[in-house]
C-alpha cells in the first residue's frame, strides 16, 4: 500500500470514530452534570452552606447551597430539598431535558442505537445548572427557557407549611402551578 493510501484509510478512521462519538451524548455530555444551588431566607437574604439533598432515579447527592457539584443526570426529574435550621425547607423539582448530545445521534451517526443507550443511561438529559431556592416555598425549575449558564429563579408552585423543626421528606413530584 502506498503512503497516500495509508493516510487516506487513517483520516477515514478516524473521521467515521468520531462521527460516531461526537453525538453520543455519553462521550459528548457525560454521567453527572455541574449544577449549582443557591439558597435565599424569606427575605431574600442568601443563606450560604444550608443543608440539601437532591435526588433522581439514578441517585442521590447531598450538597451545600452556594457551590458546585456534580449531580447524575437521568430522563426522571431532580427533587430537591434544602433545610436550615430555625428557618424552615425550600424544597423544587427541576425538569429533565433532552441535550444536544442527545440530537447528536441523529445528526452525526450515533443512530437510534445511540440514542437508547443514551436514554436509557440519563447522559441524553440535562437540568438547569444554577438553581435559586427561596425557604418556606415550593419551586418548579425548568431549563427550557434557559440553554446556558444563568440563574433560574423557578415557578412558585406553593408556600410550604413546614415547621423549622420539622422538614418534609422528598416523597414525591411537584405539582406544577394552575394558571
């Protein structure tokens, strides 16, 4: 085989390798995605390191308001739950999109094949990544309004009941708001 031939069938490996990992959302995306949690009082003071718990199908993640940190993305909506002591809980659902890592199956050559496994893993899902909870409510964040990196402040859905003492437990969804 000649030179030219050698680096012909090399560039078209490589080419159709990654035409097929550039739109898994697996390799593309990956298992866990940032997402921050911000905290506020009732009075709109922010409350730095209260205690939460984020839960999906796939796991749970305690956390502490005010950082970063990597939650496990599933097709199953995110309940969250933040508690501070003497104050009360805040408490949201943050809806489950499809990413572009998910199209990418379509479009690139992952195929349907791609997209099932992506799927089926969560990687072809993605939440808000910057979330802003309010004590003594019940949030409703979704991301579809917004693709990149900025705050979502949520949908009040309703104001919780919840003595400070004691925090409800994440038992179930959110009921989105009637308007």
């Amino acid at each position: 085989m000649s030179p030219s031939n050698w680096r012909f069938w090399g560039l078209a490996a490589t080419m159709g390798i990654l035409s097929v990992l550039g739109g898994c959302a697996a390799v593309s995306q990956g298992l866990d995605q940032p997402m921050r949690v911000d905290v506020l009082s009732q009075t709109g003071e922010i409350i730095p390191d209260a205690r939460c718990r984020a839960v999906n199908d796939k796991a749970k993640v305690r956390m502490r308001s005010g950082r970063v940190i990597g939650v496990r993305r599933s097709r199953a909506d995110l309940m969250i739950q933040c508690t501070v002591d003497g104050q009360g809980v805040a408490t949201g659902q943050a809806i489950s999109r499809p990413n572009i890592g998910f199209l990418g199956n379509f479009v690139v050559a992952g195929g349907v094949i791609g997209a099932a496994v992506d799927d089926s893993a969560g990687t072809a899902y993605t939440y808000p990544t910057w979330i802003q909870m309010v004590i003594g409510e019940e949030r409703l964040y979704d991301r579809s309004g917004h693709r990149d990196e900025s705050l979502d402040t949520g949908t009040l859905v309703r104001k919780l009941d919840v003595p400070a003492t004691k925090a409800a437990v994440l038992t179930g969804p959110v009921t989105a708001p009637v308007r």
